[in-house]
C-alpha cells in the first residue's frame, strides 16, 4: 500500500470541487509517477472546516478561495509552515506576487500556479521550464476566454456587443458581473504574471496598461473582414528599448498571425525569441474540471522533485509610449481633399498609410485607414488634431493592429 501524500483543499467552488473529484478519479495513476497516493486531507469554505486543523494535517495546500484577503494570509502561512502550495489565483500573484515567491524561497517550498494563467494551457511550466534557455522577447496571449467568444460571436454572426455578452452570460462563460472581463482586468493580471516570469523583473497588476471590448461595433467587425483583419483582446508581454511594456487592448491580427484561429472561449499564447521564432499554446482557457487539471498537475509536481520561483534578477522600467500599427475609423464629409489633409497630419507625427477603404454614406463617407508602427503618443497627437478638423462628424476610433505573420 502506497503512503499517503495530505492535500488540503481551501475553497471548494467551481474548481475547487472539481479539484477534489478529479483527485479522487486520477489518486491510482499518480502512485507510479510519485510513489505517494494524493488524498484530501481537509476542505475549508466559508461555512465548514478549520485552517489550523487543516494546515496541520497537510503536506501540500491548494488554495481556490479566489481574491486577495484571506487568500494571502493562509498561502503566506502555508508556506511559513514548510508546506508546498498550489493555487490559481491570478488576482494574488499579480499583487503579492513578489512577497509570496520571497516567501517559498525563503521557506525551501514550492509555489505553483500553473492555473492562474490561461486555464489548462501549461504556459508557466513552458515559461519556467521548457523555455528557460530561450530569452523571450515578447509574449501575445488571448488570456480571456468570454472576450474572446463574445469577439468571434460579433464577428461571424454579426452580433452586437450586448447580444454577444448576452449570450456568453446564457451559456455560463461570462459572469453575472462581468466587469473584471470586459475591461481587460483580468488578461490585465495574467499578463503580469507571465511579464514576471519571462523578463525576471517585478511586474505589479497596477503597471499593466489595459483597455476592454465594450467599445467595439459590429461596423468595426465589418471593416476588418474587408481588409482581411481578426480582432481579438490581445495581451502583449515585450522588451522595448528602455524597459518592457505590458498591456493588454484590443487588437487586429492579420490571418497570419498564430491567434487569429483562435475561436470561442479558447485562449492561446505565443512565445517568441530569436532562437525558437515562436511557440504557440493553446486551448480551454477556464471551467471547473479544465482548471482542476491544471492545479492537479502542478499537486503531482510538488510531489516530484523542487522548482521555485527564483528572485528577480533585472529591474526593468516598465514602459507605456510603445510603436503600434492602428486602424483608424473616421466619419467624414464626402468631399474632395478630405484624404490628403488626414494624411498630411498623419504624416507629420511619422505615420505612414498601409491601406485604406473608404465607402460613401449619402453626404458623408466612412473612411477607415490601416497605418504602420508608429510611437502610440505621435499616434493619438495626430488623431486629436483629425478630431477637430471640420470635415469630421463623427469622433475618430482608433483600435491597434498587430502586423506580424508568422511563416506557417
Ligand atoms: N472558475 C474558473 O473557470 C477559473 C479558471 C481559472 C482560475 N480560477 C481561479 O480559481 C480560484 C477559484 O475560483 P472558483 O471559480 O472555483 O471560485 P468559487 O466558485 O467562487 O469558489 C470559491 C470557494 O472559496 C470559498 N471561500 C470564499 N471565501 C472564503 C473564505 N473567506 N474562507 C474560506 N473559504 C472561502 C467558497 O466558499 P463557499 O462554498 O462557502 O461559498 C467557495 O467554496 C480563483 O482564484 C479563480 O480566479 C477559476
């Protein structure tokens, strides 16, 4: 008969019950791998279960509580305890990140959270591990699975943005409030984490730049099928000259690009480096069982041989002004000149005009252009000075287009 390794389990929701299921289902295929049977030695949720009785009886924690407080204080007691832990709290890591990795270290235990990014794609372990030769230059991530859906709703069904959200919130991919979603929180925190982890510098959710989709139109959907563009809340993670910039926006993808494909409530990653190109993962990006895989993976790590997140060994800037390509999307009076002043003022912050379409609308025409990479602040300088030209009816949109492709 195998020994028995103790997990204790904090938090017992979506995944946190689907955790102790699967424990339970996969306990006999674990022995070979580690030579210990996994087994649930206590469970805490707001109504059953004692901390304390649970932290003496465990040799592992796994905490799926969620939040910050009291999340911290049991981790950070876990670890001071001697106790490996695992969890897949996003919002924690990408706030205390630093004071709990000092603290497994400082304790000689793991801290494993393979689930907080990206639900059951092992891009930590790929980051930590597999790429630990590679310097990475930058990382795109579709890091949230309910903007993604509602983006390829109102791009193939021609949805509006409520109806897409709508719909998400029908089939339980969104939430009641989904707020943390929208706005882009949420890849926001993910995309410090794995910032963290591929530059080695401290990277805090309130450095991460981030905008939502709630502002897009079905019209911005049209347009960008007409020029062969997707659109995607897209996570970047990059080295730029003066430090690395983290930030997450909406984004058009050529179909080129490794994420252009990625449908639904999927999310993927691209890693690039000079030496590897790139590396792509993908696949379901949240759910109880899908995540539970994750965080059990990570258990049947802690049980193998030790892996910590070193300390940081760089103290990069974190950087905001960045080169982008855009698309721009203008209301305009339909009268000769109206491109070339556009143009001019364009031109004189730099920005070059990779394509345009422009389409009559009685008096007025829609006029969308696609630019090159330019400096975003020369960008919005010129679009403020196009907002107040006269010829304008409608205020400017702008959205950011990612120009890579990728040699398939
Ligand atoms: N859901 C997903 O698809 C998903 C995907 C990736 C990562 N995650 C992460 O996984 C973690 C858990 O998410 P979830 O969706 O499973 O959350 P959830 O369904 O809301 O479950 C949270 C659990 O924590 C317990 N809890 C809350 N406050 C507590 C407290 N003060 N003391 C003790 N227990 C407490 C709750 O107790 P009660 O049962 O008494 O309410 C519940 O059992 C979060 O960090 C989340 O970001 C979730």
């Amino acid at each position: 008969m195998a020994e028995t390794y103790r997990v204790g389990l904090l938090g017992h929701g979506t995944v946190g019950a689907a955790f102790a299921e699967l424990l339970e289902q996969r306990a006999d295929t674990i022995v070979p791998i580690t030579g210990i049977r996994p087994e649930i030695s206590g469970v805490l949720t707001r109504s059953r279960g004692s901390f304390e009785e649970i932290l003496e009886n465990s040799d592992l924690i796994v905490e799926l509580i969620g939040g910050i407080e009291p999340a911290r204080e049991y981790v950070l007691r876990a670890m001071r305890a001697g106790k490996h832990v695992v969890s897949a709290n996003k919002q924690l890591l990408s706030q205390h990140g630093e004071e709990l990795w000092a603290c497994a270290r400082e304790h000689g235990v793991q801290l494993r959270f393979e689930g907080s990014v990206a639900g059951v794609v092992p891009v930590i372990r790929v980051l930590q591990e597999s790429l630990a030769a590679a310097r990475v230059e930058r990382i795109h991530g579709i890091v949230n699975g309910t903007t993604n859906y509602i983006l390829t709703e109102m791009a193939g069904r021609g949805l509006t943005y409520e109806q897409a959200l709508a719909q998400a919130q029908e089939l339980g991919y969104a939430e009641a409030d989904p707020t943390d979603d929208v706005t882009g929180r949420d890849a926001a925190a993910k995309m410090a984490i794995l910032a963290r982890l591929a530059f080695s510098t401290p990277v805090h959710l309130d450095q991460v730049v981030y905008e939502g989709i709630q502002h897009l139109t079905a019209d911005d959907m049209e347009y960008a099928k007409e020029l062969g563009l997707g659109l995607k809340l897209i996570g970047t993670a990059e080295r730029v000259d003066a430090g690395v910039s983290v930030r997450v926006h909406p984004a058009f993808l050529y179909a080129g690009h490794p994420l252009a494909s990625v449908q639904g409530p999927f999310n993927a990653v691209t890693i690039e480096s000079d030496t590897i190109t790139e590396v792509t993962l993908s696949g379901p990006g949240a759910g109880g069982p899908q995540t539970a895989t994750a965080v059990l993976g990570d258990v049947v790590s802690a049980m193998i041989p030790p892996a910590s997140t070193p300390e940081t060994t760089e103290a990069l800037p974190v950087v905001n002004d960045v080169e982008s390509a855009f698309y721009l999307h203008m209301e305009v009076a339909d009268r000769p000149g109206v491109l070339a002043q556009v143009a001019e003022l364009l031109g004189m912050q730099g920005a070059s005009i990779r394509s345009v379409v422009q389409k009559g609308l009685g008096e007025n025409a829609r006029l969308v252009l696609i630019l090159h990479p330019l400096l975003e602040s020369r960008f919005y300088a010129a679009v403020h000075l196009i907002g107040q030209l006269d010829f304008i009816r409608s205020r400017p949109r702008a959205i950011r287009v990612i120009d890579e492709e990728f040699i398939s």
